[in-house]
C-alpha cells in the first residue's frame, strides 16, 4: 500500500491525527509484521499527545473510552509529563 502525499496534504493535522492514531496501532499490532511494535507504540503516544491537547468536555473520555481526553483537575496530573517532555 502507498500513501501519495501533496505539498498541502503534508501539512494537514487532522490526516496526521488520523495516521497516528489509536485505531491504526491497534491494526499494527493485530496484523502488522514484528517489526511495526515501535510503530505502533509511536501511533499510541501521538494518539494519547493529541488527546492531551483536545480536552474539551468533561464526559467525552468517558463516551470514547479515552482517560487521555479527561478534563484537568489538578496541578499533578500525570498527562503533564507526556506534554512536558
């Protein structure tokens, strides 16, 4: 499979978010060779980074199954460190 990209289409968040995504590493892992493990991890930590960045609402983690999109509700949240690094 090849994946043609466009001078604009490089520079599009949402096909990023879309490629990095939860739902792509969990196809990496079912099917992917051995050797897509670290792509897969990669895919999950920009999956769960963006979700940081996202929280919008304070029900959607729990409609989408995603602790990473929970509201902030203290100055020690463990998200910090994904952001601070």
């Amino acid at each position: 499979m090849s994946i043609f990209l466009t001078a604009y289409s490089v520079m599009r968040v949402n096909i990023a978010a879309q490629v990095l995504s939860a739902s792509v590493a969990a196809v990496l892992k079912e099917f992917g060779p051995p050797e897509a493990a670290a792509t897969a991890k990669l895919c999950e930590m920009v999956d769960n980074f963006f979700d940081c960045l996202n929280v919008r609402s304070t029900t959607e983690h729990q409609r989408k199954r995603k602790p990473f999109l929970a509201p902030y509700t203290s100055d020690v949240d463990e998200r910090k460190v994904i952001l601070m690094h």
